[in-house]
C-alpha cells in the first residue's frame, strides 16, 4: 500500500470530493457527510487564503487551531472537528476510511470475532473499567476495519509489514491513542499466539510509540483564579446555582467531571459528610468528605434552583423535560474563565479537569504526601498521581540540576 503523507493543496478539493463518494457507498448517511462538508469546505478556504503548499497533518492541525482556537474542551466538540479532517488524512495516505468508534449492536467478522472477543473477555478479567473495556473494543474495531481493507480477513495472516504499515496508520492521532493501540496490538499479538490463532507474536518487534501528552505540563488555576473563576458565577438564578455547586465539586473535592454530571442524591450522606461513588472512569469506590461549602452549594441549587423532576442525579438540564445532563454541555469553566477574564495560553487544554489539576497542585504546595493526594483524587494507581509532581513549581526550582560550562 502506498502512503502519501504530503498532498499539494491544490489537489485537496480532488480528494474531498473522492472521499464524499466514498463514504457514501460505504454508508454513512447524507446529513453526516454534510456535517463533514462544513468542515472540509473551511479547510478549502482556508488552504485559498494562506501560503502553504502542502497538505499533511501539521497543516490541519494549524488549521483547527487558527480556525477553531485549538482543541475544545469537551470531546464530542473535539470529535465533530477532528473526525473530518483525520478521515481527509487517512483518504489521502491510505485510499481508505477507519472506523473510528464501536457501533452498538454491531460484531465483529467471522474471520476475527473469536479472537477479539477472547482477547477482549480477558482484559475484563484483569479488571478494567468499562470505558477501558469500551475504548479496546473501538481500537480493535478499526484494526479490523484496516485489516480487511488491506485483504486480511484472518489474523493468522497478519504479516510483521502489515503490522508496521497499521502502525503507520496512526500517524496524525494523538500520541495518548498511538501509544495505547501499539500497546493494545501487542498484547493482542501474544494472545493470538497463546490460543493458536497464529504462529508467532509481534510484540517484540513492534516500536514503542511514547506518550507526549503525558510528559506536558498540565495547566492549572491559581487559588486566587479559581475564587475569581467561582466569584463571576451568578448565584441569583437556578442555573447559576446549578453550575456553582458542580465547579465548588470539581475544585474542592477534585472529582471528575463525568462522577460530579451522574451524582446521585444517594450518594451523598449528610449525616456523616461524606460523598461516596463507583468511580465511571476507573469503576473504583471512592469516598470523600463533604466540605461545609460544597454542601452548601448543593443544597442551595437543590432546593432554591433545581426544576421538579424524577432524575435520580443531582444536577438536571433546565429545558425540558429536565433530564440528566448531556455530556457535552458540560461546559462550565470556559464559559466562567471568558466572564471571569482568566485568560490561559492558545495550546494549553482547559475545561473541568484544570480544577482537578489545581487541586492537586494546592495540595502539593500544603506538603500532603502523594499517596494521599492520589486517595483523594480516586486514582486507580499511583502512577498517575505522580504526574502531578510536574506542576508543583516551587518544589522543582529547589533542586535544580549544576551545568557545567
């Protein structure tokens, strides 16, 4: 297979309207491929009015940026902006269309469901949470999308080329979802091996694709900005209150944002203070005490600002018919950093989880041990607590390494 990675930009149109056939033929419907049109004709625009010349994933990833401000905070934002533009990619390098997420109801193909199913019966059993268990499943859904595109319709004859070539695919996706598939592809080459589905396994010869994001400096919130961010809330009218409580959760008690949308009123108990949930993301217990504030700002949305409704959640949508609230319009901090005039660097990612962060980073500066940090912000491993170690700022100016001249 013949990968391009660099397109002139006048040929880009070519390819917009090949693509729209295809996605046509393999089913997508005509409203969504005009949802990707909208897209793909701002990219055109885009590539009349500037001076490039060349088509690959630095020049789309600068044009998300200059022309929706880099990446949004929530992902269904993040998808509907990505998607048609990592599809225009994946068109041009490899004539052909990923599947990027698991339809529901939908199987894999014969030649392959035994051993992805298996293999996916067994990380079940180590213990994932059902997002993890969710997000394999995607992956193996586009590995089998790739495979039988390229001829392959068994694994057993997966070559090491085809393997590097999949590999190559991910070039232009986050380094989170590359490192992840190559890990998950290694695993799921020693698991074919083990149960006869082939005679050798690749994960010794597969590279290892580091993970970028994890090496960034996470952005937070001063103290004196997070006050600023809960001062411009405007707590005279219901949604108001609403979005106080949810921001005093997610900045005093550090929980995410998907546990603070799906809290339930029997989680909380107001005779001990404690808030007490199944953890979405991780599927860990987790137990916190309820600060006096927080509440305070739960009661106050609950009885002066929450609509008569049978949801069995805390926090409801204020149109009817009143139901939960809908991951994407779980917006909150960028709409109170623009009020509040907080204003944060064009590549840095903020939203609900910057609290989470500034949390942590406020309990560094206190001298809390990271074991207890962790305890608090309900990580499943350590590990990743540890890689809040980065933003406590004062502690790394005290051990600065002597360079030698």
């Amino acid at each position: 297979m013949e990968i391009k990675n660099v397109i002139s930009t006048d040929k880009l149109e070519k390819y917009i309207v090949a693509l729209r056939i295809k996605l046509s033929e393999i089913g997508y419907s005509q409203r969504t491929i005009q949802k990707y049109d909208n897209i793909w004709n701002a990219l055109l625009q885009y590539a009349k009015s500037s001076c490039i010349q060349e088509f690959n994933p630095d020049y789309y990833q600068r044009f998300a940026l200059e022309r929706y401000g880099g990446c949004p905070e929530n992902k269904y934002d993040a998808y509907r902006i990505n998607r048609p533009l990592t599809l225009l990619l994946d068109f041009i390098s490899f004539g052909t269309v990923f599947k990027s997420k698991n339809y529901t109801g939908q199987g894999f193909t014969s030649g392959f469901s035994e051993l992805f199913s298996g293999f996916l019966k067994g990380q079940v059993q180590r213990g994932l949470a059902e997002n993890s268990i969710k997000s394999i499943r995607s992956r193996l859904y586009r590995l089998e999308w790739y495979l039988l595109s390229v001829g392959i319709e068994r694994f057993c004859d997966v070559t090491l080329e085809i393997v590097n070539k999949y590999i190559e695919s991910l070039a232009g996706r986050g380094s989170s979802m590359a490192s992840e598939t190559v890990r998950e592809l290694g695993r799921l080459s020693d698991y074919a091996l083990k149960n006869g589905f082939h005679s050798r396994t690749f994960s010794n010869s597969i590279p290892r694709v580091k993970n970028i994001r994890r090496q960034r400096i996470p952005h937070i919130f001063t103290p004196e900005e997070t006050q600023k961010l809960l001062g411009v809330v405007d707590r005279n009218n219901p949604v108001g209150k609403r979005d106080y409580a949810m921001l005093m959760i997610a900045a005093k008690l550090g929980l995410r944002v998907g546990d603070i949308r799906l809290l339930t009123f029997s989680a909380i108990d107001w005779t001990n203070k404690t808030i007490s949930i199944v953890q979405q993301k991780t599927g860990k217990f987790l137990e916190l005490t309820l600060l006096d504030d927080v509440g305070w700002a739960i009661i106050d949305y609950v009885k002066h600002g929450r609509p008569i409704c049978d949801s069995r959640t805390v926090f409801v949508s204020h149109t009817q018919p009143f139901n939960n609230l809908n991951p994407c319009t779980v917006n909150l901090v960028a709409k109170y950093m623009r009020k509040a005039g907080i204003k944060t660097p064009q590549n840095k990612r903020i939203g609900m989880h910057t609290l989470r962060h500034s949390l942590a980073s406020e309990m560094l500066q206190q001298k809390i041990m990271l074991p207890t940090i962790s305890e608090v912000l309900g990580h499943a491993d350590i590990h990743s607590t540890e890689s809040y170690i980065r933003v406590d700022i004062s502690s790394l100016r005290q051990c600065p390494l002597e360079v030698e001249l």
